[in-house]
C-alpha cells in the first residue's frame, strides 16, 4: 500500500516537471512531436530507476559510511554522468533496435536535473531500496506523462493559427504554465 | 581537526571516481561495435537534411544501409546523380543510371473552376479540413489549398497558388515529405522529363466531376484511342499516364475536352 501511495505520489501529486519544476530543459526541448517525447520518456524512466537503485547503494553503503553524506551531490552527478555512458555502451552493443529508438535521448538525460532530483528526493523521504526505486519509476512515469501530453498540445497548437506575438515559443511556455495549474488539482489527492 | 575529515572523503569520492572511470574504460573495449570504415565516407557525400526521402530513418540510417549493401548507391533522391556517383566510387560499384523525379500535384481545380460545398474557417490545415466532410471542395478529390504540403516541404519548393498547391520542379529534389504530407494522396513523384500529366485524381463519374470541375478528368477515353503508343488507360474514370511508354507527342493533352491532361 506504502509502495502504491508513493508511485502515483510521484506520477501525479508531486509531478516532476509540472510540480516540483525540474527537467523543464527537455520538457521544452523534446516536445515537438509525440513521438519523440514517447521516447525521451522511454529512456528517462530507464535511467530514473537505475539511478534510483545505483544511489541508493553507493549513499548508503559507502557515504553515510564514511560520515561524508555531505557529499551526496558530488557523489551523485558522478554516479548518473557514469552509469548513463555505460547503459548507453551496453545498449549499442547488445540492442541495437533500442539504441536507435533512445538513440539522441540518452546523452541528453545526464544533464536532466529531474534525475538527479529524484535521488535527491529519495535520500531526503528516507526511502528504501524498493521504494526508492517506485519512486524513481513513478517519478518518471509523470516526466513522461507530462511530457508526452504537453507534446500533444504542441502539435495541436502548430496547426493553428496563432497570434504571430506569442508564436512558437512564447505560446509554449503559456501552455505549460495552464498544465501546471491543472495538475495542481491532483495536489489533494493524497 | 581529525585528519580523517579530509583523507575520508578525498579517498572515497575519488575511489569512486577511479572505479566508475575503469568500469567505463573497460567497458568501452569490451563492447565495442565495429562500424564499417565506408559509413562516415557515405555520410559526408550525402545532404544531410535527414528528409527520409530514401525511405530510411534519415541520412545516417541510409549511409549504413548503402554499406550493407541493402540499399542501393543512387537511394538518395535529393542528391541525384552526383551523389549517386560518388557513393558509387567509394563502394566501387558501378552507378546505375537513376532518373530524376519531381512531385507533382494532380489536381488544378483552383478557384475560379471549382465549386465548394460549404466555406471553412477552421484550422489552416487540409488534414484538419478533410476531416470536415472530405474538405469545402465539391470534389472530394481535389486540393484543399490549406498548405499542409507546403509546410511539409523542407526545401520550399512547394507553394499554394489560387487555391490549389504548385510544385516548382525545379527546386524539388522528390524527397516525398509532401506525398506523405497530403491527406487527399494527390501528390505523386513523376519523372522530371515528362511533361506530359494528368492533373486530375478525381475517381467519380463523368457527370460527377462536370458539376464539381470545369477541368476534371470525365473518363472519356479520349486520350486512350488517340493515343498511338498505348501509354494512355483509363480506370475508374481516370485517366493515368504510363511514364515508360509516352513519347511526349501530347495528343492526349490536344484531344481532352476538359483540358485536364497538361503537357
């Protein structure tokens, strides 16, 4: 039940992006098309939770070890910046049909500020293992969610004439800003 | 000061940096993927705008498909003949003769010959209007005019004149975006050098069309007793061109009463 409340936490209450406001980088960058915003969320959800389980360990079992979790930060980005190159090298050489759908998204992620975020978070809540890794999961189910939504939008909103004032980008940022009021809705749900 | 405070996290984040970097390091050689020297080589000759006019996930895809030999040198439609060529030389393959295409819109029903149905204010966008009763137009075949293969067209070779979309051949390079783009399928690649097209794609009956279009194809079969080479069939009440057989002679251009064929 614990591990239920804390996955749709992380999808809908506490939102990466529409409430918390982090990866809003790809969140506008990789949004154009659904398609690609379905596979930036692909590869992020894959990375959320491998970074969620990676951080866990190393915070646990070498930081707060050696009395420096002052260091999470550090520690942190290092243990991402790594384990993102090295599912990348793994993925290209044992599927490379998965590589090519993640393809670009990958090298993006490093510098995605929700991943580092959600491990952040989990280290803060006091998670532990699995539900660490529900949270990371459920954290990017949200990222996706949000993302792949707001890539509809987008489509929609490029077929239509718009007020040349606040075309393209401005008109972006509009829509992102109502989304995020409507998922404040979802802020009592739990 | 305990001297431990510094040596312990020195020792630990950098032992964790040596250990992620030898990982990485290892890992670089262990799965490394051989990549065929010929790929980059193919890459840089081909224009790079990633159309997919080949048929392949972009130009990166269709390089290694060249060098795999499941694609063949003169793929690329944007580049032509001379990229053809170079591909060709660094495969060491002969180049086999590729025939310049351009896309074409079968349709000249503009304003002034067409009829409408009703008048649309919605989204400039014909996947949006056909969605609205097939479109304003009467004929449920022709160019809506809103643009879609316009905005599809990454080498502004597309524009909408009265009404209807027009291709400057002379800036196409037959990547196709548009075919894919229009929701009517009117647009088709064509030989470059034929002149000779129907521009038409409406299916219905002669009676049909006379009350859409002054200049729709009627299915009088004109053009194909008149035509000496066999080049002209008509099916559904449309007239189609076979490209390998016209000579250009532009009978069936003279001889249709609705003009519908162009030279």
């Amino acid at each position: 039940m614990n591990l239920l409340v804390i996955f749709f936490a992380a999808i809908f209450v506490n939102n990466f992006v529409l409430s918390k406001f982090l990866g809003i980088c790809p969140f506008l960058g990789v949004s154009k098309k659904v398609e690609t915003a379905a596979g930036m969320s692909l590869a992020v959800t894959f990375v959320m939770a491998m970074a969620s389980a990676a951080t866990y360990l190393v915070y646990n079992f070498i930081l707060v070890k050696f009395n420096i979790p002052y260091l999470y930060n550090i520690a942190f980005i290092l243990i991402i910046a790594s384990l993102v190159q090295f599912i990348e090298m793994f993925i290209k050489k044992s599927s490379p049909t998965l590589y090519q759908a993640l393809g670009v998204y990958l090298p993006l992620i490093t510098t995605n500020c929700a991943v580092l975020g959600v491990t952040v978070s989990n280290m803060q809540d006091n998670y532990n293992f699995i539900e660490s890794i529900v949270n990371g999961v459920g954290a990017a189910l949200g990222f996706g969610l949000a993302i792949i939504l707001f890539a509809g939008i987008r489509e929609r909103i490029e077929r239509n004439n718009i007020l040349s004032a606040v075309k393209g980008f401005p008109i972006a940022l509009i829509s992102a800003g109502l989304m995020s009021i409507a998922f404040l809705g979802f802020s009592g749900l739990l | 000061m305990d001297i431990n405070s510094i040596i312990a996290p020195v020792l630990s984040i950098g032992g964790l940096g040596i250990i992620f970097g030898g990982i990485l390091g290892f890992a670089a050689q262990k799965f490394k993927v051989k990549q065929d020297p010929k790929i980059p080589l193919i890459r840089e000759c081909l224009p790079g705008a990633n159309c997919g006019g080949c048929g392949f996930a972009g130009c990166d895809a269709f390089a290694q498909s060249v060098a795999e030999k499941k694609a063949k040198v003169n793929g690329c439609p944007v580049g032509g003949a001379a990229v053809a060529e170079k591909i060709a030389n660094i495969m060491g393959i002969e180049n086999t003769a590729s025939v310049k295409m351009t896309a074409f819109v079968k349709c000249k029903g503009n304003c002034t010959v067409s009829n409408s149905k009703y008048e649309y204010y919605g989204i400039n966008d014909c996947k949006m209007e056909s969605a609205l009763a097939n479109g304003s137009k009467s004929c449920s075949y022709g160019c809506l005019g809103d643009g879609t293969c316009v905005k599809a067209c990454n080498f502004g070779a597309l524009s909408i004149v009265d009404g209807v979309a027009y291709v400057d051949s002379t800036k196409c390079t037959a990547c196709g975006q548009c075919v894919s783009a229009c929701p009517k399928n009117l647009i088709e690649l064509v030989p470059f050098e034929n002149k000779v097209r129907v521009a038409c794609n409406s299916k219905d009956n002669g009676k049909t069309v006379k009350a859409n279009c002054s200049v729709g194809c009627i299915g009088c079969k004109l053009c194909e007793r008149n035509c000496e080479f066999n080049a002209v069939t008509v099916e559904n009440f449309l007239a189609k061109i076979d490209y390998s057989k016209c000579t250009q002679c532009g009978v069936c251009a003279e001889k249709c009463p609705a003009k519908a064929i162009i030279k």
